[in-house]
C-alpha cells in the first residue's frame, strides 16, 4: 500500500507539472487546431512518463495516471486532442506489453470517450464545468476501470483489485478534480487577459478609425494625444500635432474662446462639470481653415485638481457651409417671394389668419401689409365671399398637392374687381397635419379680356388671307377657312372629321411632331416652319402658328391653328443661301462655304488622326489673257479651267473659289506629305491643259502653295490660308507652274526673329540697355590709354545679357542703326562725366558696317560730338570690324577720313579673321589694328599663331600703324607680346569688362605686372 501511494504521489506530481505547461500552450498558441494537437501531444506524453515510471502489480501489470490525462485532455481540449493523446500512448503501452496489456489499452479509449461525453454534455447544456462535473467524471473513469479487470487472470485481478482499487477510487477522482479546476482556473485567466486585450483593442481601434478626432489637453495648453484621423481633418499627422500646442493649432478668434473656457476649468475645483461644446475654427496643414465641433471633458485627480482635457473633435465645415447656405437660401427666397410678380400669401392652418404677405400682394388688394397680417378674410371681403374662400381654403388644408381655382373674382381696395388664377396648397408639419396653408395668385383679368378678344377674332376667320384649322382637343378639324381650301387644294367637306396628318409631306421625322406637341400641350402655342403637301402631291412650305383655346376653368377646348404658303419665299431663301455660299461665275464653293469646310475638315483630321492639305492656287497668266480678249473670254477660261481642276480632285476633297483667279483645294486623308503629290501634279496638269475658245486656244498654268495640317502649334483655319499663301508666292518666284510647300521650320524662325527685334526695339525705348567698359593699357609703361565700351542688356527677366545673346539679331537690319547711335550718344556721355569728375579717359566704340554705311553718319556723328562740347574729337575712337561686308569700299575710306578730318581716331578691329586683311588695311585709314583674341589666346602653345601674330605685327609696322592685342589673359601672354613688339593690350588678364560706376576706382588702383616693366629682346 506505501508504495502504491507513492507510486501515486509521482503521477500526480507528473500530472501536475504538465498541467501547467499546457497552461503555457493555451498562452502562446492562437490556432485551435494547433492548439489541441500539441495538448494532445503533451498529454498523451504525460500518460507515456506515466506508464514508464507505474506502480507495477506483477509482471506485465502496470497502474499509471493515464486515465486522468486521457480523460481530462479529452474533456477540455476536444476529439482531435483525445485522438492524439490515444495515438501517442496507445503504441507505448502495446510495446510494454504483459498480462494487462489488453486492459491498459481499453483503460486509454474508454477514458477518452467518458472526457468527450462529458465534453458533449456540458457543451449542450451551455453549462461551465463545476467541482461536481469533474468529480463525477473522475468517479466514472476510474469506476469502469475495475471492471476492466475482468480481462486479467484471475490471480492478477485479484491481486490488482486488493492493491490498487481502493487508493484509485479515493486518489484519482480527487486528482481529476485538481487538474480540472488548474486547467479551468487557467482557462478563465486567459478570457479574462484576452477580453483585456480585446478591450484595449476594440478602444485603441476606435480611437485610430473613428471619423471624429480624440485627443487629450494638458492644463499647459499641449497636446498629449491625439488620433489618427487627425492627418484626414487638418493635414497633420498625430505626431506633428503633439508637437504643437492649443495656440498653434487654433485661428485667433477660436483661441480666445477655447483659452477662456479653460482658464475657467483650472479656477474651478469641480468634478463631474458637464462637458462643453464648441465650435472652433482649425488651422490645417495646407495654410486653410477647418471649423470643428469640439466636446471637451475636464480630467481631474483624485483631489479635484485638474490635469488636462479629453476632447473630440468633429468636422462641421459641411454644416456651417450648409447653414450659411441655408441663410442666404432663406434670403433668397425672402426676396423672390418679395419681387415676384404673382400675390403670395401664407395663412395659419388653424384660424387661417395672414401670416405673410408680399409687396404684389398689397399693390393688388390694396392694403398695407400691416393691415393685412394677423387678420382674415372676413376683415376685407363680402361675408358670403369670404365665407366662400375660407370653406375653400379648409378643403385645401385636406387636399394632398396643389389646388388650382382658374378663374377666382375678388374685389380689392383700389381697381374694383380683379379675376384671378390661384394656386393653393397645405403645408404640413412633421407629424403630418396643416400647419399653414401657401397661395399664389395671379391677376388674369387683362389676360381673360385677350382671350375673348382672341375668340371673337376667331368668328371672322374665313376672311382671313392666312389659311386656318380649328380642330377639337384630340386635333380633329372641325371648320377651316376659304384661304385653307386656296393654300392646300382640299375642300371643307374633304377635311371636316379627319386630322391635319392628310397633309403631312413625310419630310419630318416623327420626332418633329412629337415635339411640337409636347410644347403646345405644354405652352398651350406652337410656332414653326412645316412642310406639308397640297391635294395635288406637291409639297408646299408653310410658317405655322398653332394655339390652344381654353375654357373658363382653363380646360383646353380647341385648337386654332393660322399658316400661311412660304414657298416662294422658301425658294427665294435657298437662291439666296447659295449666292451667298457659291461663286456665281464657277458654281464652286466661295470664301465663306470653303471656310466653313475648312473647319470640319481641319476637327476631320484631328479626330482621325490624319493629315490635312491646304492648297492655294493662282492661275499664272490669265491677267494677260482677260486683258488681251476681254472678260467674257477671261470668264469662260476661268469656269473651264475651275471644271478641269475639280475633276482632277478626289470626291473627299473641295475646290473653291475666293476670288479673281486665286482658288482653294481642301485636300482630306493625306497620309503624309508624300500622299498628295499626285493630286497637286494633277492640279498643275488640268490648269496648263490649252482650252478652246472659238477660233481662239488659249493656255495658262497654275502656281500652287501647299500646307499640312495638324502642325506643332494649334492655327486656326485663316492661318492655313495664309502659310498656302506665302507658299505659292514662292512657287512663283520660283519659275511657276509648280507647287511649294510651306516651310513650318523657316517661318517659325522668321517669327522669333521679329519677335527678338521687336524685343530690342522695346528694350531701347525701355532704357534697359548698359554700357559695360573694358581697360586698354601700355603694359610696358602700365600707363591707361583708354577703355572700349561694350553693350550689355539688363534684361527685366533674364538678367544681364551678353552682346553675342542679341546682337546678331539686329546685324544688317536697320534696327543696327538705332542701336549703333544709342552706344555712341551713351558713351560720349559717360567721356563728359569722367572729365568733369577729373578722369580724362579716352573710349573706343565698335560700329556696325550698316550703320558705319549710314549716307548720313558723318553729319550724325558731328551732331553727337556738338551735343558734349567738353569732349574733344579726338579722346573718341572708332573701331570697325575687319569682318564687316563693307559693300562700299570707297565710300567707307571717305567716311573715315571725313571723321579723322574731325578728330575721331579709327581702329580695325578683329584684324586677321577677316577674307580681306591686306584691302582693309590699305584702303581704309584707320590709326590702330587690333589683333583678334583668337590668336593671342593660343599663342603661347600654337605656333601659327604665333607666326600669325608676328606677321601683324610686322604688318603693323610697315603701314606705320599702331597695334593692340585683345585677349591678354595671363603675365605670360603679356611677356610674349612686348617680346614680339607689341606694347598695348587690353583682355582679362588686365581687366574684365567693368560698370561705368567702377571705372574711376579701377584705375586709381591699377599697377601692371611688373615682370611686364622687365626689359625684353624683340624677337621681330
């Protein structure tokens, strides 16, 4: 018995022990079905430590707690988790083997199946499992298990019933009831954590997705948290605006307010206080504004003292929009209801007393609307009648919709009795009783008096020279007049009980009638042009007037319908259409109709994606034949040729006229330029092709401009003629009886051409152009002889531009002129303000070859220099470019020394590029030659360069003229120059190019190098 205890004290500490580890597995696992396959696992292991380490009876007899695993695991974790457990300890107890083989293994299944009948039963019941459920389990289990000895020998049922039975049916149920309520114990543990968690979830998840914005306040004015949907409402994200504080986040108004309010919650040692409701205006991340709806909590201690604020925040842009809305709605309506023409007014349901009334109102009745609201119509009219209107008015009250009174007499203060047409209908309140009853009326008595005017006009219809219908309400004609049987060949008794469709032509489609009817059923009038057909089958047009006659209560009785023939006119109308669309002379489309084709076409080809073709031709020659055989014979060449050109086009395309001999083809479905070529040569072939003219055979030819369209700019169809047209003049200079294409590239070059001139042009009147000016010195002496102006544009957009950015734009346009003497009037300017400042500087200037060519450019320059009478002649130098295509030889040596006769020294500049070095500098009197920068740049690594300079310079000498080098940009280049002769130097290794203002204080500095003041050997 001891150590059957102690064999059971060891299981039940196994049994404990992994218990609780599968309180762990409960923890960890989220699936079920893993879950109960590693309790089943865990608890069919168990059963196998169990058997290995039993209370052991004899040899092959065994006694473990694998009845109290099997069945609990059974019980709490489900069939799959029985299975498993079996599945694991089944194979062990088979391989212990031994007499109670057999009845450990039915030990095993009939605890599993007493786990999951219980599992069945309590689940069905919807009932926990309680201390007695499992105790009952535990008293079932082990109350079989004795039975089952049964398949013991009989010596070792004896044996194992004296031994074990009692300690199993005291221990096991106990132990089943210990495990029972671990298990259980921990299941609730886990509901318990997992509705935490779900709470904190389900909170945390309406917190981050609900629409509204929560957020929480310190007393300080700071945001401690704030919900996602923040970013959606302001633009900000939850973490930028916890980083803000009430102050950023709120307009100035709205900050006032919310400040103030908590200003009184911190003063204020009251708990529970009812929570506020703002409206508050937001600053969004955007720059814009959010108006919220703010409900804000006061968060206190346990001492009442405040520590900040729970709020939520709810967009009500929406409805403050919808509530200005609604007022200027209401506003609107107020004056619509003032200033329409129609009386209305609005009763109470329940004494039926004026509550409103409008300014038509008063003007009709008479009285002043003070008089009018609060009382009824027993206080202005007639008993009987205000009897009347008031048992009307209850019936409306009733009446669900509008309630017509057509014709309603009503005597009023001023104008006697007024007939009027009222409208009435029951306003009713939520609840759905009247709560006010809303009438229009509208004066018709001038519109009844028409109306009779209109019928007794109607009597004396048949001597009307207008053919007239009238018909009942379903349009059966019931009289027509004389001038109906004139118009349309029909008799009275003919048509009288038939409709008028035994005139219809079958020109309009059904919808035309439909139409018509739904306005005249509508408007009670129609008004149009129809085609109908006369007795005899020919289809006539007549302009229609169809009216709808009521009755009293305005009940439509008749229909009067008035036309009158307008085929002639008809007629006369399309003669005129196609005079004013057609050439008279050649039939073809004139300007107007081509122009209109242009447009469809051009939408044609852009919708299909195709090319479109512009032509236009101009007949070359037929000026001389019209003035040689006259315009009869001038006429009949230009109607044959027009014949011929159309035959030549495809059925797609148009050939028109726009006037003289001058003509347009519209050329469709091009796919490229290519495409059109045969019908162009076509064209040219039909127009030379010789026409006979009585005795006379007369030939002329065609030059055509062609253009394409789409392009890469959007043109309108004018735009078209006008690129055909520029192309055909070139045909024509071109030797004519051709086509040309008009070139997109060129003129799109020729328009930013003129629109750089035209710039320049503004630029100058603008003021917006500076002189730059640029050192020259002796650098052996470091003595300054001089600056070079250079022309510089402000430009208001681009900033300071270069001479090489819009100077070659003007070259050889007149505009060079203009320019040319702006930098020679601004120059000696600035030589005027140096002197009077102290600085005696002479300035060289470069003019153009045109300007230089100027017939009058001495005079122009001799105007200049009087202009600055402080300026002597001879401080100015002129230099022209060796490059210039100076056409005048002759003329431009005589203008330069009619200025040198002046005092104006000239320079060659660029000297060396140019195809004419050795004419220039023989012909052309010029005093310095300036050696272009291109070979003094390089002279120091190219040798021809260098061969080059020392030739100039050679040159210079042997003319007896004075040189210069521009582009000095380094000692070493200066060095070489003295070396080879040349003394004077101007570039960037002296000087860049420098503002007026900077001139003075540049050479009150200015040193030269002074390896250049070394002496030198000439190489020369």
């Amino acid at each position: 018995m001891i150590s059957a205890a102690i064999e059971l004290v060891f299981n039940i500490a196994i049994l404990v022990a992994l218990t609780l580890i599968s309180g762990f597995i409960r923890q960890r696992e989220d699936s079920t079905t893993r879950e109960a396959v590693m309790q089943g696992l865990l608890f069919g292991l168990a059963a196998v430590i169990g058997m290995y380490r039993p209370m052991v009876l004899g040899p092959g007899l065994i006694f473990d707690g694998r009845s109290v695993m099997i069945s609990v695991c059974a019980l709490y974790f489900g069939p799959l988790a029985a299975l498993v457990s079996a599945a694991v300890s089944l194979p062990y107890r088979l391989h212990v083997g031994g007499a109670g083989v057999l009845m450990g293994m039915l030990t095993i299944v009939l605890s599993a199946m007493w786990g999951l009948y219980w599992r069945q039963r309590w689940q069905r019941r919807a009932q926990p499992i309680t201390t007695r459920g499992l105790l009952t389990l535990g008293l079932c289990v082990h109350a079989t298990w004795p039975l089952l000895t049964v398949t013991l020998p009989e010596q070792a049922a004896r044996d194992t019933l004296h031994n074990v039975a009692l300690p199993m049916l005291l221990t096991f149920p106990l132990i089943t009831v210990l495990i029972g309520k671990i298990l259980s114990s921990q299941a609730q543990a886990l509901q318990t954590v997992q509705a935490l968690r779900d709470s904190e979830w389900r909170h945390r998840m309406l917190a981050d997705n609900v629409s509204d914005v929560i957020w929480t306040l310190t007393p300080d004015g700071r945001f401690s948290y704030v919900s996602p949907s923040v970013e959606k409402l302001l633009g900000f994200s939850a973490t930028e605006m916890m980083q803000q504080t009430m102050a950023d986040s709120l307009c100035p108004d709205s900050l006032k307010l919310a400040q103030r309010h908590l200003q009184d919650a911190v003063n204020m040692q009251v708990r529970n206080r009812p929570g506020l409701r703002l409206e508050l205006e937001q600053q969004c991340k955007d720059g814009g504004t959010v108006w919220t709806e703010a409900t804000i909590t006061d968060l206190r201690d346990a001492s009442g003292k405040l520590t900040g604020a729970l709020g939520v925040s709810r967009d009500i842009s929406a409805r403050r929009r919808a509530q200005q809305s609604l007022g200027e709605a209401k506003e609107l309506t107020d004056a619509i209801i003032e200033n329409v023409p129609m009386m209305v007014f609005l009763k109470e349901a329940q004494d039926l007393r004026f509550v409103l009334f409008n300014r038509a109102g008063e003007e009709l009745l008479g009285y002043q609307r003070q008089a009018l609201l609060g009382k009824s119509d027993l206080d202005f009219f007639p008993p009987e009648q205000a009897a009347h209107f008031i048992a009307r008015d209850r019936e409306v009250l009733q009446a669900l919709g509008v309630v017509e009174t057509p014709e309603e007499p009503i005597q009023t203060a001023h104008q006697g009795q007024r007939l009027l047409h009222t409208r009435k209908v029951s306003i009713r309140g939520a609840d759905g009783q009247p709560k006010y009853l809303l009438g229009i009326s509208e004066d018709i008595t001038e519109r009844r008096a028409d109306e009779d005017k209109l019928l007794l006009t109607a009597s004396v219809f048949t001597h009307a020279r207008e053919g007239i219908t009238i018909t009942d309400a379903r349009g059966v004609i019931l009289d027509v007049n004389g001038a109906f049987t004139r118009i349309t060949g029909y008799s009275r008794d003919e048509v009288l009980g038939k409709t008028p469709n035994l005139l219809s032509s079958g020109r309009h489609p059904p919808g035309f009638y439909k139409d018509m009817w739904r306005e005249l059923l509508a408007n009670g009038q129609w008004y149009g042009e129809v085609w109908n057909r006369r007795k005899s089958g020919e289809v006539f047009a007549e302009m229609l007037n169809i009216s709808a006659v009521r009755d009293a209560q305005g009940k439509t009785r008749n229909y009067v319908a008035l036309f009158s023939d307008i085929t002639a006119l008809k007629q006369h109308q399309s003669e005129l259409e196609h005079i004013a669309h057609f050439d008279v002379l050649t039939g073809l489309p004139n300007r107007v109709l081509l122009g209109d084709r242009m447009h469809q076409a051009m939408a044609l080809a852009t919708r299909q994606q195709q090319q479109l073709g512009v032509v236009y031709l101009d007949l070359d020659g037929f000026k001389a034949v019209n003035d040689r055989y006259g315009h009869e014979v001038g006429d009949q060449l230009l109607v044959t040729v027009a014949t011929r050109m159309k035959a030549a086009l495809r059925d797609c395309d148009t050939l028109g006229r726009i006037g003289g001999d001058e003509f347009v083809a519209v050329l469709l479905d091009l796919a490229d330029s290519h495409s059109c070529m045969a019908l162009l040569q076509r064209l040219l072939d039909a127009a030379s092709e010789p026409v006979q003219h009585g005795e006379l055979v007369l030939q002329i030819s065609a030059s055509l401009g062609v253009t394409l369209y789409p392009q890469a700019e959007d043109l309108e169809a004018d735009q078209l003629l006008r690129q055909a047209d520029q192309a055909m003049y070139q045909a024509k200079l071109a030797g004519k009886n051709r086509y040309h294409f008009f070139d997109d590239a060129q003129d799109r070059q020729a328009r930013d051409q003129h629109e750089t001139l035209a710039n320049i042009r503004q630029a100058l009147a603008r003021r917006e152009f500076v002189l730059f000016y640029q050192p020259k010195v002796n650098m052996r002496s470091g003595a300054l002889i001089g600056v070079e102006a250079l022309i510089r544009w402000q430009h208001p957009q681009q900033g300071l531009l270069a001479p090489a950015c819009f100077l070659p734009a003007v070259e050889g346009h007149p505009l060079a002129v203009d320019v040319g003497e702006w930098v020679l009037a601004s120059a000696l300017a600035q030589m005027a303000q140096w002197r009077a400042a102290g600085l005696v500087l002479p300035v060289s200037v470069n003019v153009g070859a045109r300007q230089l060519q100027q017939p009058n450019f001495v005079a122009r320059l001799r105007a200049l220099l009087v202009a600055q009478p402080t300026v002597p002649p001879g401080q100015l130098e002129i230099e022209v470019l060796e490059t210039s295509a100076l056409e005048d030889i002759q003329g431009v040596s005589r203008v330069i020394q009619d200025c040198s006769d002046m005092g104006v020294r000239f320079a060659l500049d660029d000297f060396g590029t140019g195809y004419s070095s050795l004419t220039y500098l023989k012909r052309l009197p010029v005093a310095v030659l300036k050696i272009d920068q291109s070979f003094v740049r390089d002279m120091l690594v190219d040798a021809d360069d260098l061969a080059i300079l020392q030739g100039i310079i050679g040159l210079a000498g042997a003319f007896r003229r004075e040189v210069i080098a521009e582009g000095v940009e380094t000692a070493a280049h200066g060095q070489r120059l003295l070396q080879l002769g040349c003394e004077l130097g101007q570039g960037y290794g002296i000087a860049r190019p420098m503002p007026a203002g900077e001139v003075m204080a540049w050479a009150a500095r200015w040193q030269a190098n002074p390896v250049w003041a070394a002496p030198v050997d000439s190489v020369l």
